[in-house]
C-alpha cells in the first residue's frame, strides 16, 4: 500500500496540470493492477458527473439512486460489483468541503478494507490537486460545462470562492442559478482563523452590466476584509466604490454576514434584499434585521452591525429576492409558503444537498417556465466548535 501511496504522491507532483488524471491513471495501473481509472466532475448545475477522460460519457444524473450518485451524495466510497465484471470503486473527489465529483477505479479482483482505505485517500490528494490545477488550465471547466456560459455567468462562476466549504464548526454551501446565465446575484466567503466571513449579493440588473456591477462590489469588500476591516468598513468602503463610479444609479443589495466560530455569535449588515431565515429542529423563521440601505445608493453611507446567537443544530439559509418573491403564472411568491416547505424537508440533508433540494423545488414550483431573475441559495450548518452534528 505504501507504494501505492508513494507512485500516487509523484504522479500528481510531476503530472502537468491538464495531465493529471492520465498521471494517476498510468500510476495505479502499475501499483494496484487497476484495469480502468477515470474522474467524473460535477457540473455547474450539480444535475449530473461527466467524465473528464471523455467529456462525453456521463455516470448519470445527480438525482438517480447509482454507485457514483451515492457516492457523491453520501461523501463515501462506495463498491460497485458491475454485473459480474471488474469490481469498480467509487470515491468522493472533495478539497476542503468543495465537492468536486467522484474517483472511478476498476480493479480486476475484489479489493481489501485496506485498498478501499488507500483509494479513499488518494481520492482526497487527487481533489485538491485538481482544484489547484483548474487555475492553469480550462480542461476541467469544459468537462464541467454542458452548454455554453454566457459572458455573465462566465464572470460569475470566475468570482465564486467555491461552491462549498467545510470546518469543524460549520458546513456552508452555496448555489447560482439560471447556472449558465446568471447575471448579478453572488456569493463569497472567507474562512479565517476564529471566524467565518460570508456575502451575499441580490444584484442589480441583468446580463453583462449586473456581472460588472457584481464583481466591482465583491471586489470592494475583498480589499476592506484583506486589509484586517470589519463589516462596517467593508460596507462602506463598497458602498462609496458603488457610489463615486456610478453616482447613486447603480446600487447593490447587500447582505454581510460574520461568524465567531468558537461562540457562534453572529453579526451582519443588512444592506438590502437578501433574507436570512433559520431552521431550528422543524421550525422556520426569518432572522429580523434591520434593513438598511443597498451599497452604493447615496454617498458617505454609513451602516450598523446587528447581533445574533446560532446553537449547535441550527441552520441558516440565505436567499436573494429571485427565490423568495419568485411568483411564476400569478402564483402567491415561492417565499410565502412553499419555500418554507421545501427548507424543513432538507433536515436529514448536508448543507451540500439542502441548496440543491431549494434550487430543485424553486425550478418546480415554475413549472415550465423560466426563472425571470437570477436566484442565489446559500446555505449554513452551524455544528458549534465540538463539531456537533446531528445530520
């Protein structure tokens, strides 16, 4: 097994970036006699895997009950006997909390307890080398994308932290959609020593002009938070980056959110639209912040933080005016009483699974119409600093 681990370890150090899964494939067929090797990546809209050996072949879609689709779900390696021929072993691809999709080895015999536990972490390696070598090369986006990104979406996916992240206090996760249209609304976070830093944004517009607006905010805030500021400077220094580049006709509803993740207290800046709502055992209730005004309205803005306590269990979600005021055919809006349906459904879900489940019942409550408006889900698993977790 060691040696396994040691042909693993200087495949992904020597393989070049667009290389990497041939690298580890050529690596395991020598170590472990693997007969097949492939990766299978989630894509945008988390609906299916695609293989990045061959974009084309798909280990179905996310919302079937197959060996690769509880594996991903599940986050653990899962044995596939595939009638009668080489034993395939499914293992999660997941760096830091991002769940990227799913390792496929195929061996000729029936693994041991060990070889399964060697693959699940060659798994983890190969996760976080991948996620590294999606900055240098586009070959894992294409696999990802089932259709073309609009210049929008594509400015929005660039933008994103990730898609997930995990620590011992909390599970956070987050998801866009129309996936390959979006235009304004966003979501970005930081995980920093003691605390939790989180944004939301309910943008502006639509198309190109949102996704420039966007990405201006988020990149004011970025510089007021690297730079050691609260959430009050963050607010105000984007606000006055909106304001003195668009004088007032261009404002960005705002949500900041900061976590002290050894006491769970929170504290936010309610700067717009986008609505917190907690799920307490099967009770749902909006979180009552004071709103203040979006970033960038009026110049020299000025903002207060307001406080609140998460318990060990509790879940927050966060969600922009496309979810909660989506009103398809004249329908009452999704927020009023469906949507709170379709969050307490999510209790026995990873925050992972919960976005996808309130993404999955939006698109369903619009029936065979089109989202009018971008929607941003984010979700948060406080687990408390033991790492409670009751899911």
């Amino acid at each position: 097994m060691s040696d396994a681990l040691a042909a693993m370890s200087r495949a992904l150090r020597e393989a070049p970036p667009d290389q990497v899964v041939e690298a580890v494939d050529r690596a395991l067929r020598s170590a472990l006699d693997a007969v097949r090797v492939d990766v299978f990546l989630a894509d945008y809209r988390i609906s299916g895997l695609w293989s990045v050996l061959d974009p084309e072949l798909s280990a179905g879609s996310l919302s079937g009950q197959g060996a690769a689709q509880r594996c991903f779900s599940g986050q653990r390696p899962v044995l596939d006997p595939h009638d009668g021929g080489p034993l395939r072993v499914w293992a999660p691809l997941t760096a830091w909390g991002e769940r990227l999709g799913v390792f496929l080895v195929e061996l000729a015999g029936g693994p041991d307890h060990p070889t399964v536990d060697l693959i699940a972490d060659l798994a983890v390696d190969l996760a976080t080398t991948l996620r590294a070598a999606d900055r240098e090369t586009d070959r894992y986006r294409r696999t990802r994308r089932r259709e073309r990104l609009s210049m929008a979406a594509e400015m929005q996916w660039e933008l994103l932290p990730g898609r997930s992240v995990t620590n011992e206090a909390f599970l956070l996760a987050g998801q866009l959609e129309p996936a390959y249209s979006v235009g304004g609304d966003h979501f970005d976070w930081s995980v920093d020593p003691g605390r939790l830093t989180l944004t939301v944004l309910n943008g502006a517009g639509t198309g190109l002009a949102a996704a420039m607006l966007t990405a201006l905010t988020v990149n004011a805030i970025r510089n007021a938070r690297r730079s050691g500021g609260g959430l009050v400077e963050q607010a105000e220094l984007a606000s006055d980056t909106l304001f003195y580049q668009h004088r007032g006709q261009r404002h960005v509803a705002t949500l900041l959110l900061s976590v002290d993740t050894a006491t769970g207290r929170a504290r936010a800046v309610d700067a717009g639209s986008p609505r917190v709502l907690r799920l307490r055992g099967s009770t749902i209730e909006r979180i009552a912040l004071e709103p203040q005004l979006p970033l960038g309205m009026f110049a020299e803005t000025r903002y207060t933080v307001q406080e609140f306590d998460l318990l060990p269990g509790d879940r927050l979600f966060v969600v922009s005016d496309g979810v909660y005021d989506a009103q398809p055919g004249g329908q009452e809006a999704y927020g009023e009483r469906a949507m709170a349906r379709s969050m307490r459904s999510t209790r026995l879900q990873p925050a992972t699974e919960a976005v996808g489940t309130v993404m999955r019942e939006l698109f369903a409550y619009h029936a065979d119409t089109d989202l009018r408006d971008d929607a941003v889900v984010v979700c948060l698993d406080w687990c408390g600093p033991g790492g409670w977790r009751a899911r």
